[in-house]
C-alpha cells in the first residue's frame, strides 16, 4: 500500500458519490498538479460509471494544454454545461456533486466556483494548511503532489491508469516536485513516476511540453530580468525588476513570468530571490526563499500579501512609486535576515 | 535483474581485477555522471578490498564537488600518487590498473590519462559510440547514464550502496537525464532513484548543490548568451555565441557554459540549439536536438566532433573565422533538418 491510512478514506468518497456526476474542481490560476489531478480523478471516475467535467476559476495555463483530452474537457464556472443544483445530502442520479483537488480551502476556487458548489463531497489535496472543508477530506501534506496522492490511492485500489491518467499524473508530481528536486520528493514519489511511465506517461514529453516550449520572448524577457538583477543584504538577497512595459517589449503576458524568480534565488549565497513588477499604480512582488525558515510569508505579509514559508507574494493596489517600494522591501528583508538567524 | 545481460560482464571484470588497485578513470572535462561513477565504483571497489583514486584530465567542477568525500580523492593525471606502471596481463598485487567510466573512448580522458594508463582492464559506459577499447567493456546506449548501469548493477550482484555512493550515483542520474527530462528516462531508471533515494540520496541535496549555487558571474554569462541567440533554418536552429574574452568578462570559466546551450534549445520551434564557443585560434560547439532522430552527432561528425543523438560536441583547433564556421555550420544543420523529414 502506498497509502495505508488514506485509501480506505478515499475509497469511502468513492462510495459516498456513487452513481452520480461529479464536478472535479481544482483552485483558480491552476498548475501542473492541480489539472493534472482533475484529469486523473475524472477518468477515474468515468471508469466507474461517473459522467464528470472539470471546472476552473482560470483557464489551463498553455504548458499544461497538451493533458487536456477530449475525454476531460474543462470549464469555467459560467462555461458549465446546464445541470442539475447540487443538492446536499441527495443521492439522486442526476445531481451534479463536486469533489476538489489541489485546493487548500473551500475559496481557492474563487466565489463562482464555491457559490455554485456550497457542499463538497470531497478534498483531495496535500497542502499543509487545508481546512477540511468538504465532507470527505484526505489530506496529506507530507505528500509531494495531489497527484501523487491519487496515483498511490488508485494503485492501492486496483483502479485503472490508461494512458491519459497516467500522463496528467506524471504532470503533476513532476511539476509539484520542481522536477524531482524539493524536499518532498521521497523514495514513494519515485516508485509512483516508475508505475506512471509503465503505464504510458512519458518523461520526455511531459520535459518538451512544460520546459521545452518556451517562446521566443520569454527569453527576452528573462534577458531583461537578468540584466536588472541587483543583490542586497550583505548579496544575502537578489531583486530584479520588470519594468512597466516591459510585456510588450518583449511580446510576453503575465503568464510568462512563470519560473523567473528562480534566477534571483538560485545565486550562491542568496537567501531570498525577488522579483518585482511594476504596473500602472500598481505592484506585484514574489519572493523566494532557500530555507523554510526564512518565512517570507511574513515578508510579504507587511505589504498586504501572504503565502509559503519558501514562496510568496504581494499585490499593491495603491503602490507606493518603484524606488519607494524597493527600498521599504529591502528594509523588510534585512529586518527578516536579521530575525532569523542562521 | 536490472541488467541481466550486463551485470555478468561486470562480475567478470570485477573478478579480472581482483586484489588490485584500481585507478578509476573518468573523461576530460566530467560531468556530474562522470564524477558520480567515479565515486560510486571506487566506493564499491573499496567494499572488496581494492585501494583505488579517481584520475580525470580535468577538476571536478565546483558544483560537483559536494560528491567528493575523503574517501575519493580525485587527482589530475600529474598530481598522481606515486605507483607501479600498470603492466599489461600483469596479475600483481601492487599492478594499478584502471576502468574507465563514461568514456566513449581511450581518448575522453586525454593524452596523459591514455598514456599512463595504456590497457584499461574495463569501461563502463552508455555511449553509444563506445569503441570497445578495455579489455571488459560493458555498455549499454539504452541506459540514461553509467550510474543507472552502476546502480543496477550493484543492486543485481547485492554490492553495498552507502550513503556516499548513493549520493554519487543520484546525482550522476540526475544530471544525465536533465532532471528526469529526457528520452532516455524509464521505469528503470525512476525506480533506481528510488532505492537511491532510500539509501541515503536527498534529491533536495542535489538539487540545491547542482541547481540552486549558481554564481553571479554564471548569470551575466547567461545573459550574454541570450543576447546572443539568433535564430536560421526557418526558425528551426537557434545559435548562440561566447565570444572570445567573454570569460574574462563575466569572471566565469568554460565550466560555466554548462546548461546554457539548453536555453537556444528549449524555445518553441526549435529543433536544433546551438552553442559556439569563440577561443583564440579554435572553436568549440555543442549542438543539442529535441528528437534524436535529428543525430546531431552526424552534424559535428562533420567539423570532427560526435557524441549522442540529441546531444554532440566538437573541438576545432585549427579553425576557421567564427562568421566562417557559423556559416558553415547553419549549412550543415540546413541538410541535416533536410534529411531527416518529420
């Protein structure tokens, strides 16, 4: 058993929705892991007899697209095909019942989505702050990936992984893992790929489509971010800047930021990687630590923003100018450096 | 059995070897599979009973080095500790002979580790243009790296893995598949990293020491590289150059080139990426496809290179111009995208 103590929870979800449709939900601007977790539970699903569809609050990023088969087609929220009101406690056929993936709390789907699914049958997921909010919850943060959570139930249960599961599962821990390379990547993570890739997954499509397909003005982009690099702290921490513009500059979207933090943090030496985008009135930051225990969570949490120990953010609506900013954050970081001694 | 055809052949060079001090014999310029197959032989090597040092051409790059323990010194062909000259046929105790890992050739360990070491008693390798020159040559082009050979067949002959070998040969894995990315990647090779991993490799371990210190001069390199990148063909190659002085620059070394010719690769539509290094007098290319249908060996068989399908290298040293040599390798790439149709 890959998972002892959660399959049997898992199985009694199965159980509690049998016969009906099921909405697989995942959180809004979803990653890897959480479509290739709705994926993965829908043809699950449908291989008991389950109609399913997937609903996002955000369309599927373009690097994920390649999973989307027309056997999973997703949705946004006011995209739904017409369907029955939920209706909790009902076990008729035809209502449409909702379990989430990847999601930590009942909101990471965004309003629509919680409005239109008040009552979650089920949450699967392997955030460590998840709330419990369905009424199936089966959780595991020492997990490295939901989608290696649902690989390891599935395979416990003897439930099929076709071809179009095994690659979304693949997807997910690949991704949630940075490649196989954060802390939670274990022996099981391992095992769980070697089972995927024997079923169909393959590792050399899952590098070309996420990793190999970048456009030429990501590189522009990243030529620009590298050239603003600036380190402070005693180099203890990096900061670049994408100025105004620079989207169009360069022919990129906001999506394209994606992985760019990574070089400020990736300096030997460098504790903290910053990246800062300036918008009209407006700024976004994202910070990345080495060591959970630098807490950058509480960083950002001083200009309004929240989020993991080692990954977080912040978004200003009523922003103070660029070199206002800057400084305020550098003051926050050495505050930070200072308070958490090494 | 993880290679039920190899690891006899292993046993019997094991056996050929018996009692005697090896010389484990790595390539000119290694890399993390190199170094890591190294390590990992001359720890089980030290398990029978055989003293042995690690010899390459060239240091261990800096980002490797964390494999390195006091147990496996590695030494420049020069810096050599005092031995007996290893005599052909000789079955004396005090004889050193060598294995070569990761060698395609007697040559990949330069002219001083060839002529020191005259008759290898073995190679382990996954080239697949291994010439077969030791008298046990065990290779195997299937495999994605020597440490997936060495790991599967040390696990086969129940050889010890400790901590300090299985760190080596994780990281070998790991760097040879680009993170678990490319082609060669299998179930094999996921569940090899899984025994690994329970033996004592942290893939955070690996993936801060080999990812996450890069250093300052690295980035401005890559930048530079970036400005650089042109692209011909259709928008099917993607050419980038390090002009000569470049390293002085940037305070780098041609260490630091590593990974950077994966960026003109990586971008969507590119079927070929393309790195030239400019030095005094000569020129050095590494050219990497997406498809190793593409054989970009054949292209630097052309300007007397070779190496992998998707991953091949040359060294001029009586070179054209650098315009002269871009100019004639685009024409060589153009035939190549020509004959091999998609």
């Amino acid at each position: 058993m890959y998972f002892p103590q959660l399959t049997p929870l898992f199985k009694a979800l199965l159980d509690s929705v049998s016969g009906q449709p099921v909405a697989v939900i995942g959180h809004a601007r979803p990653d890897g892991d959480c479509i290739g977790s709705q994926i993965a539970l829908a043809r699950v699903l449908q291989s008991l007899g389950h109609k399913t569809i997937c609903v996002n609050g955000d369309p599927v990023p373009r690097r994920i697209q390649y999973l989307v088969a027309p056997e999973t087609p997703f949705f946004l929220p006011d995209e739904m095909p017409g369907t029955t009101e939920p209706q909790s406690g009902s076990s008729d056929n035809s209502t449409l019942t909702s379990i989430f993936v990847d999601c930590a709390d009942h909101d990471r789907g965004g309003a629509k989505v919680r409005n239109r699914f008040p009552s979650p049958a089920g949450c699967i997921d392997h955030h460590l702050s998840n709330a419990d909010f369905a009424a199936h919850n089966i959780v595991d943060p020492a997990a490295a990936a939901t989608c290696e959570m649902l690989a390891g139930m599935f395979l416990d249960l003897g439930l099929p992984i076709d071809e179009i599961t095994a690659r979304a599962l693949y997807a997910g821990i690949n991704t949630d893992t940075g490649q196989f390379r954060f802390g939670s990547t274990t022996p099981r993570t391992f095992k769980l790929a070697a089972e995927l890739v024997a079923r169909g997954a393959s590792p050399a499509e899952a590098g070309y489509e996420i990793y190999e397909r970048e456009s030429w003005g990501k590189l522009k982009l990243l030529d620009a971010f590298l050239r603003s690099l600036t380190r402070e702290c005693d180099n203890r921490a990096c900061i670049g800047i994408l100025p105004d513009g620079i989207f169009d500059l360069t022919g990129t979207t906001p999506e394209d930021t994606e992985g760019l933090v990574d070089y400020a943090r990736c300096i030997d030496g460098v504790e903290i990687g910053v990246l800062i985008e300036e918008r009209p009135g407006a700024i976004k930051a994202s910070l990345r630590a080495k060591n959970p225990a630098m807490r950058v969570d509480r960083i950002a949490a001083i200009f309004g923003g929240g989020g993991h120990a080692c990954a977080a953010g912040l978004n200003m609506k009523k922003a103070p100018s660029l070199a206002e900013f800057r400084a305020q954050l550098v003051t926050a970081i050495a505050a930070q450096l200072d308070a958490v001694k090494n």
